[in-house]
C-alpha cells in the first residue's frame, strides 16, 4: 500500500466514526439542545422548481475512466485541490450520477483539498443577522468532509452571520471532524495563527493563512479578547488633482498588509508550504457594479505581497466569479476560484418572492416576470483546482472544468462541465490570465497551467 493510500484511509477512518452523526441530527448526535421550531415554506413552490433551462442530457462519457486517469501519481507526490466559495446545506456526497460522484472524487482522492466556508454550522436558527440563512447544523460538516474537504478558510463576510456564539459552535464542529482551518478565532490572535497539517507518512509540513477584504471595515475586530476574523481592511484617501480637483484613491490598509506578511513569515519558518486564502470583495455584488471579473489594481497588491513574504500559493475567493492566473516570482496566484458548492437560496426558509424581489445580485430583464430570473451563467461555473507538490517544489497545476445547476432539484450542486461548456470555460480562463502572461492550456476535458 503506497502512502498516499495510508493518508486517505486515515480520513476514511474519521468520515465512519462521524457517520451517525450526520445521519441522526446535531441534537441527537451531539447532545446539543433542539433549537425552538422555525418558519418553513413550501418547497413545491420554489422558483426553482419552474425551469426555464431545458435540462442538460448526460453525455456518453466514461467520467470514471477519465478521473481514474487524471490521478496519476509517482513516489513522493502530494496533491493538493481547492475550490471556492461553499454555500452549502444539502448532503450532495451520497448523490450517484458520474458527473457529480467523479467529480467530487478529485477532492476525495487528494491529500489536502481546501474550500472556502462560508456557512456556518451551528444549532442557533434564532441568532442569523443577515437576510440569508447561511447554515447547517453542527453534525454537518462530516458531510463537508464527505466530500472530500479537510482545509478550510474561514476568513469571509458570512462566518459570523450568528454572532460570536454562532462562530464558536462551528469551530467546535470543524475541530471534531478534524477538517483544518484558519482565518477565524476565538481571539484575533487566534484568527491570524496558521490552519496546519502534514499528510501521513511524508514530511511536508503545510500551513494555511487566512484573510478577507471588504469594501468597508465593518468586520475589523473591534475586541481583540473575543471571537474574531483576520481582515485586510481598505481605506479611502484625498488626493490634490490637476485644477485643484480632489480626488479619491481606495486601496488596503498598509497596517494589514504589514501584519499578514509578518504572519507569512512566522508560518514559513515553521512550515515548509504556506498558502494564503484571500476572499476579496472590493465592491458590493450588486448587479449595478457588473459582472466582477477582473481584480482591481490595488488589490492585486495583496496577493503580491503575500507572495513576496514568503507564501507558495496564493488562493482568492468571494468574487463569485472566475478571475486570472498568475505566475508571480514562480508562485501561482488564483485571483478567484468562482463558486463551488452555491445553495445560497433557502425556499424552506425564506418566500422566494422576496428572494428575486430584493437581491440585488440577479439581473432585471426587462418584461420578465420575478419568478423567471436566473442568476448570470458565470455565477454558476467555475474550476477544481489540482496541484502536485512533490520535495516541497510545486510540480503540476490542473484545472477542472465543472457547471452548478442553476435551478431544478439539484439546485446549487456542482458536476463536471459537458464539452462544450469545458472548451468555454477555459478559453474564458486563458483570457482572463492572459494580461498576467500566463498560458492555460486545454488538455480535452480539464487544462493544465504553464508553470
């Protein structure tokens, strides 16, 4: 049995022991109080039970055949996947169709295999802030590691969607399904210190550091004693133009930036691979800003700077979206990973009326009625990333096209792109880098980045 084959039977291991508890609930199974009873709505009634895609035939594809050959590995090797953002509450591991099983295998399969959370899991209906109900019960992430993730971030505008006490369950949750993660403490020093992990019976010690940016500071820790997010927070500048015009430059704190290199440091000496998780949202999603695609010179400063302090890989999220590539100083940097898993509609929770009337993220055709607004194709689209490192040195970069069901039953569920969609999601990719100068290359059904 080689070592890779020991690594995931240890985490095969795990998933069994917390079987029943996603199977029995988190009252039962984690001895936590039920929650009182909450509204629900009928599902039956969902606008996504109205389609107004014809569904897509399953193609005549060997999706195991093609997976099986994709995770090729030599002596030494360790592989690392990652996806976006994780909305999330729906078990989808035990579905069977090839394209989503095979899918999911790629994580599954990996050594390390990182997602962005941005849910929480936690038994407090009663405490949700904002208009989204963002969470599962605590008994729920072994389904998150059912599909395959151990390595999460946790730095995001979503994690304290249920306050401090929210945040606390859902750490407690993580820590008992041993899934990794960083970003997010019970103190700010303990949302800046590095989410770590080794893969059995190799050396290779990994890190991973944690970070968001928003558009204002409202989520800078205002108690550096109590529960906390690791920020990069931005602030707005006046500056002299020509004709005595004053004009505004916004970009990231200099003091944030200055604390997360120290924080890259810190971690590489300790660590052999570091990785920095960015979940960047530099203006609001509202459809009046657009389609956000391309990140922001000023903000292209952070990923940089991570990179110059020492970090190998540099992972973006919160776009929603697929941004560029690039190789920067031989280190990639993943601008934004798009979504992955996206059940951001909760109709057993919220009317959807009120969904397609006030979010302002899905466009307003004219003379199309509310219930037949769909969100843009680019939301639902997006790549698995597959990295090899072998002898600490980055050996490999694959990208794996897949689409997310944008209505129907399986709304929100990711499954691996149809030919077609695949050839348009890399082409898209390759022009999204190419100002970065970076070459993505189509290998049929998955691409593969020049390094």
């Amino acid at each position: 049995m080689n070592t890779t084959n020991r690594s995931r039977l240890g985490r095969v291991a795990a998933l069994l022991v917390g079987a029943a508890a996603l199977q029995l609930g988190s009252g039962a199974a984690l001895g936590q109080s039920q929650a009182p009873p909450t509204l629900t709505f009928d599902q039956s009634n969902s606008v996504y039970n109205r389609r107004i895609h014809a569904p897509q035939p399953p193609e005549n594809v060997n999706w195991e055949e093609r997976v099986t050959k994709l995770l090729r590995e030599e002596p030494g090797d360790i592989v690392i996947t990652g996806v976006g953002d994780m909305i999330f509450n729906q078990q989808i591991s035990n579905l069977p169709e090839p394209d989503h099983r095979q899918l999911l295998r790629i994580m599954q399969e990996a050594d390390i295999a990182y997602g962005n959370l941005e849910f929480s899991l936690n038994s407090h209906p009663e405490l949700q802030r904002p208009f989204y109900n963002f969470r599962a019960d605590p008994s729920f992430a072994w389904e998150v590691a059912a599909i395959g993730i151990n390595l999460v971030s946790m730095a995001n505008n979503h994690a304290l969607d249920f306050g401090p006490e929210g945040l606390k369950e859902c750490l407690r949750a993580l820590d008992r399904a041993q899934i990794t993660h960083a970003g997010a403490g019970l103190t700010l020093a303990a949302a800046h210190e590095p989410g770590t992990m080794g893969v059995q019976s190799q050396k290779t010690e990994f890190a991973l550091l944690s970070y968001m940016r928003y558009w204002t500071a409202k989520y800078r820790c205002t108690d550096p004693n109590g529960p906390c997010l690791a920020t990069i927070n931005p602030a707005t500048i006046l500056l002299a133009g020509k004709d005595g015009k004053v004009e505004e430059a916004e970009g990231p704190v200099k003091g944030d930036i200055d604390a997360m290199e120290d924080d890259v440091v810190m971690a590489k000496r300790h660590n052999d691979v570091v990785m920095v998780a960015l979940h960047n949202h530099d203006v609001s999603h509202h459809r009046a800003y657009g389609i956000q695609d391309h990140t922001p010179p000023n903000d292209e400063i952070m990923f940089r700077k991570a990179v110059d302090a020492g970090a190998d890989m540099v992972l973006g999220t919160g776009p929603h979206v697929l941004r560029g590539i690039e190789i920067y100083k031989g280190k990639p940097i993943f601008y934004s990973l798009s979504n992955f898993i996206y059940q951001y509609r909760a109709p057993d929770k919220i009317p959807v009326d009120l969904i397609h009337q006030r979010d302002g993220e899905i466009a307003r055709p004219t003379n199309v009625s509310v219930w037949d607004r769909r969100d843009p194709v680019k939301i639902f689209e997006g790549v698995m990333l597959r990295m090899t490192v072998n002898d600490e040195k980055l050996k490999r970069i694959e990208l794996i096209p897949f689409t997310i069901d944008d209505e129907g039953p399986l709304y929100g569920v990711p499954r691996l792109a149809s030919a077609a969609r695949c050839k348009e999601i890399i082409a898209e990719l390759q022009a999204l880098s190419q100002p970065y100068g970076t070459t993505v290359v189509d290998k049929g059904w998955y691409a593969e980045v020049k390094l």
